[in-house]
C-alpha cells in the first residue's frame, strides 16, 4: 500500500485530492487544524484493506506541532503541502506590522519546510513532495499582503529542495483561478464578477476544485518524478498572457476527467511513444495529439512547433491537445538560445489563440536518448482530460534516474 500525507485536508483542494488517493487504494494522512471537519472527510473516505487513514488535528504554524508529525505517522510515499492562506485585509504592505504578516509566512513558507523535515526520516526512497504555490507566486498581486511574497518564496524553495535531495522528487503546482466554495459564494453574492474573473485566462473560465486535486494526485505518484524541481502551473494558460485584449467566457463545458484519452502519435513511426491503450471509434474520448517531430530537429525548433500545430489545428476544430517533444538547448551553443525560447514562446503564444475552443497545446523538454516509457505517466496526464486545465507550458525534465 502506498501512504499520503496531505496538509489542508479538510475542505476544498485538499478533500477532493484525499479523495482520489482514498479511491485509489492510498492510505492517508490527512492533516488539518479543523477537528471537526477533519474527522467528517476521514469518515467519508473508502479504508483501506490494510490500515485505516490517519487523521492528525495540527496548527501548521506552530513548529512544535508540527514536529509531532514525525511520531505516529506511518512510511510515506508522498507529502502534498496544500495548506495555505491569504489576505484578505486590503491593508498596504507598509501599514502592516510583523504580527499581522507573521501567521501568513508561518503557514505559506515555514510550514512547507517544517513538515518535510519532520517527516523526512519516514520518507521512502523515490517520495515524492509537492508545494502548493500559486500563480501569485509567479505575477505579484498587491493588495494581498505577503501572499505573493510567501508564494514566490516556496518556488524558490521547493527547486532548492530538488536539488538538495535528488532522491526525492521535489516539484510545486500553481493553480491558477480556483472555484472553490468561497469564490462561489462571492460571485453568487456579487462580489466577483465571472466575466471580469475570466479576463486574462485564455482559456475562458475559472478551474473546477477537482481539476487542481488531479493534478495533485498525478505529482504524488512515481509519473512525477521527471519533473522534479519543476513548477506545473494549472491556470488555464494565465501565466503565459501577456496581452490586453479580454477574453471572453467559455462556452464549451468542461468534459468528463475520466474520459478515455484517444492519442494519435505523429512524427515517429515506431509505438513506442504511445503511453495510451488505443481506443474505439465509438466510445466517447478525449482526443489529443503528440507530435514528436520538434525531438527530431537539430535545428529550426520553431519551424517544427509551428508545423506540429497546422498539421494540429487542420484536424481538431474544438476540446483536444496537443503536445510537443522539445531537444533542450545545447551546453555552450549560445547559437541555439534563441530558436529554444522562441518555440517556447510560440507554444504559449499559441495556447492563448486557442483557448477559447479549449484546445491546449503544451511542451516537454526531454535529453535525447531517453528511454520513452520513462515518459508514459507524465503524457498520459498532460494530453489527456484530466490536465484540460494546463496549457500553454513547456515542461523540464530534469527528474530522469
């Protein structure tokens, strides 16, 4: 049996993401300082066979509760660090004091680090953590005290972490604009105007609760491990945009996460890029395409991305994706920094164009001579139903052991 330990499990992302593990087989801990709420997601989760979950009431920004976590806990496969906070006080950075800002870095930056390191002697070799940032990690948000401080912070952190400890695999999630319950509210209440929400997100529409507990249930498994050090951002490609005009709302519905994915492979002649067992003409699926010809030249990157996508956009009109095989630019040729970021650049510039038909596009940076099945889980996720919130990312592989 494989265990979890998730901070922030009570409500929201942390109890959707608890849930899929639970489904899974996972045993978990589930960690949160609401008793009582606690207790009412441990009792609604399937046991296990052969251990119960774990439940433990602790206030993360508390170190020495926190460093309680070492006793009783079982062997763990995975850390998810989701808990977190904002602030919602609207007070300027500069009339805040120590205290007031104080709580907030306890629990967004300290507590990250607490818990792996109280943990770190029950983590097996391979474990996987993940930090649960935010796209105010990436774009400061004023108004909001040191969120965007303390989310920055845990990047910078979590990739120090990854090449600290190489036997782990250390990697952040972004979520981008989460409906959850409380945004709910505010916009039923009209405090959040849905258009004004959607403005700078390509793909039109705020992410489903369970789009980031996906996301977190595919960084906790081994899949993860080639984007150790990396940031995932799930944000409907609001990170990559850079431009003024507003988006208007999707008008396409979100398709079902555990549709079948039908993956046509282009670019190489061999199966042994296809991570997907093929699927019927009949059946309801998600199609999605991976092109590997950009893997294949030396040279002129940006030429092949832009091919991949015609040849793309010709056959799928609305709800696919499509990703890309990248070559990494070379060690000491300055000469192909330039044709790297410009592909780069293209597949973000592309994700923006699309997202209102809700096709994605995004990119893996992978070293030649890899082994492809090294590469299944993790395409397996990005193209497929369960990402139809990521796009517009290239992705490095560094994890690869």
């Amino acid at each position: 049996m494989q265990t979890v330990l998730i901070t922030g499990a009570a409500s929201g992302i942390g109890r959707d993401t608890a849930r899929l593990f639970a489904r899974a087989g996972w045993q978990c801990v589930l960690v949160d300082h609401n008793e009582k709420a606690l207790r009412e997601v441990g009792h609604s989760l399937p046991t296990p066979t052969s251990a119960a979950h774990v439940l433990r009431t602790i206030d993360l920004t508390d170190a020495h509760q926190i460093a309680s976590l070492r006793e009783g806990t079982p062997a763990l496969d995975a850390i998810l660090n989701n808990a977190g906070m904002s602030d919602a006080s609207n007070t300027p950075l500069v009339e805040q004091d120590p205290a007031q800002m104080g709580r907030l870095l306890a629990l967004n930056l300290a507590a990250p680090a607490a818990v792996v390191d109280a943990c770190a002697p029950l983590l097996k070799p391979g474990a996987r953590i993940v930090n649960v940032s935010s796209g105010a990690g990436l774009h400061a948000i004023p108004w909001r005290g040191a969120y965007s401080p303390s989310k920055a912070g845990l990047i910078a952190q979590t990739r120090a972490l990854a090449r600290a400890r190489p036997d782990w695999c250390a990697v952040v999630l972004c979520p981008g604009f989460v409906r959850t319950e409380l945004v709910a509210g505010l916009i039923e209440a009209g405090r959040i105007p849905p258009e004004r929400a959607v403005a700078k997100i390509p793909l039109g529409r705020m992410a489903a609760p369970e789009e980031m507990a996906q996301a977190l249930f595919f960084l906790g498994s081994t899949g993860a491990a080639p984007l150790s050090g990396e940031i995932l951002a799930v944000n409907g490609g609001s990170s990559i945009y850079g431009g003024s005009q507003a988006f208007a709302p999707a008008t396409l519905e979100t398709l079902p996460s555990d549709l079948p994915t039908r993956l046509e492979v282009a670019g190489d002649d061999s199966a042994h890029w296809q991570p997907v067992a093929p699927t019927t003409s009949t059946e309801p699926h998600y199609p999605a395409c991976l092109d590997i010809s950009p893997l294949h030249r030396d040279g002129g990157r940006l030429q092949a991305v832009h091919e991949a996508a015609i040849r793309f956009a010709a056959r799928h009109a609305q709800q696919a994706s499509l990703t890309l095989l990248l070559r990494p630019d070379r060690d000491g040729h300055w000469q192909d920094a330039g044709d790297g970021a410009a592909a780069r650049m293209l597949v973000a510039t592309l994700a923006c164009e699309w997202g209102s038909r809700a096709l994605r596009i995004n990119a893996l940076e992978v070293p030649q001579g890899l082994d492809p099945r090294t590469l299944h889980p993790l395409l397996r996720f990005v193209s497929g139903p369960a990402a139809q919130y990521l796009t517009g990312q290239t992705l490095v592989c560094r994890g690869l052991r």
